[in-house]
C-alpha cells in the first residue's frame, strides 16, 4: 500500500495537539498595544532656566526702549524750548511794521495803544488772540482780525461803530448809532458834531424806525441833507420829527405808514421849494394820509 506524505502532513498542522490554534480574525486585526513601550522624554535641566532668562532678556529690551523713547522726547522739548527762548529774543523777530486798515474814528495810535501792540516787540512774544480780545472791548470797534506776518510785521483789519447820533445818558453825552444805542462819550480828540437824539416816553416802540429813517435819508427819498439836521425826536404822538435848525422848520412822519407818509412829506417839500415857499414854512407833518403845511407868516397871494 502506497501513503502520501503531503496529506498526513496536512492532518498533523490540523489535528495534531502540538498546534498552536490559529488567532480569530478581530484578534489579529487589532494590534495589541497595552505592553507597548511609551517612549520615555528626555529632561533637560536648563529648560526652565532658559524660559525664565528668556522673559527676563525681553522685559529689560522694553525697558530700555522705552527709557529711550522717554529720553528722546525730553531732548526735543528742551531744544523747542531752547530754541523758542532764543527766537523770543532774537532782534531778528522785532516788530517794525504795523499795518492798520478800516479806522474811520480811531487813529492808528489809538488802534496800537487798544490792543496793546508797538513796534521794537519781539513778534513772536505777541498773543494775536490777546490783541483781538481788547480791540473788541473797545467800544468802537466792531470787528477785528490780526495776522502776524513774519519776522517782523502785523496787520490789523478792523470794523467800526459808526456813531449816528448824539445821546444823553446819565448827564453824559454820548455818540450813538442809528438805533439810538450808546457808543462812547463824546471826546475832544475825535470830536464829531452829529443831531442830538431824544426819545420820549411812550415811543420806545418808534425807535425801531429810525435804521430805516437814515437809509431813506441817504436814498434821497426825503429832499434833506443830513447834515443840516440839528435834532432827531421820537415821539408817540408825531413819530420821527426832526428839526432843520438853519430853516428853522420841522419835519414829522408817522409811522403807521411809513412808506406812504415819507412819499407824501417829500412831493410836499418839492413842491414848496418849486415855488420858493420853504422859508415861510415852519413845519410840515405827514400823518394819516395827508401833509399839514404850518405857515410862520401868512403867504402873499
């Protein structure tokens, strides 16, 4: 009888007790990793060391730069002041011209000794700001500006008060404008002779007319030179009355219609002078639509 070896070797892998049993499938498809080493870190004694240096090192770098920043900032502003005092100093920036523009009243050394300016000043030292605010406590300045112009000239633009009228108030003359408002006492050294103002009792509401009167006046509106008015009244009773003292003659317009009332005394008044009657009249009223004409001596026919 005839054996085959590769059959009984195949019995013996599969029944023989010696074999070990083959792994299940799950068994073999996950690595047992429980007993595996773990790879031990290495310690290095100057690790901690090194952080702290390292913080240390960048903690003294900002230190140091800002100290710099601080030291550099004190430089400048040393030598701006260094240099701000010399210039404040230096005759180079003395003022040696002063330009002043739109006095009509003031003087220019009037203007100068207001806002405290003069000429050999350092223009640097000058607070334009300064000379601005006493310019406007002046009472006759109105508006101001001030420019430096460097190194050695300012210009000065102002805007007066222009005075209209002349006012009493508290025993004082005054000038004042064309709404009746006090200006500055009346002065020898910039005297101007103007028609003395006088409102009445009862006619505060009137003065609001009078703006509107002296534009009319200088509009030709009324056959009247400014100039010859000697007195301005505000009355409640006449309106604007006004007194020619060279004709001796005066004139009065309501002010319930002003337009119409000021046309009407002016055909009058043109009238009158056509027929060389003006100096037989005394007074000419313009009130309620019509024009009362009162004669100082009866007219010859």
């Amino acid at each position: 009888m005839t054996f085959s070896l590769k059959k009984n070797r195949r019995n013996t892998r599969s029944y023989g007790g010696s074999a070990k049993a083959a792994p299940s499938r799950s068994t073999a498809s996950r690595p047992n990793t429980r007993n595996r080493a773990r790879p031990v870190k290495e310690k290095r004694p100057f690790a901690l060391w090194s952080k702290l240096r390292g913080g240390r090192v960048q903690r003294f770098f900002c230190v140091l730069l800002l100290a710099g920043l601080v030291a550099a900032v004190t430089g400048v502003c040393a030598g701006s002041l260094w240099l701000y005092g010399k210039a404040t100093t230096s005759d180079f920036f003395a003022t040696r011209h002063i330009d002043v523009a739109g006095n009509v009243r003031l003087s220019r050394e009037m203007v100068l000794q207001y806002g405290g300016l003069k000429e050999g000043e350092n223009s640097l030292a000058v607070s334009i700001a300064e000379v601005e605010r006493k310019l406007r406590a002046t009472p006759w300045v109105e508006e101001v500006s001030v420019k430096r112009l460097l190194p050695d000239r300012f210009v000065i633009k102002i805007k007066e008060r222009m005075p209209t009228f002349w006012v009493h108030k508290d025993g004082v003359l005054y000038y004042a404008n064309e709404s009746g408002e006090a200006i500055a006492p009346v002065e020898s050294r910039n005297f101007l002779s103007l028609p003395t103002l006088t409102v009445e009792a009862g006619a505060e509401d009137d003065v609001a007319y009078l703006p509107r009167f002296m534009k009319d006046l200088h509009a030709g509106s009324l056959p009247v030179e400014a100039g010859a008015i000697a007195s301005v009244m505000v009355s409640p009773a006449r309106g604007i009355e006004i007194y020619l003292e060279d004709r001796e003659m005066r004139l009065s317009i309501a002010t319930d219609d002003w337009a119409g009332n000021l046309a009407r005394i002016g055909l009058t008044l043109g009238d009158l002078a056509r027929r060389h009657e003006l100096k037989n009249v005394r007074e000419v009223r313009s009130v309620n639509g019509s024009v009362w004409v009162t004669l100082s001596q009866p007219m010859r026919g």
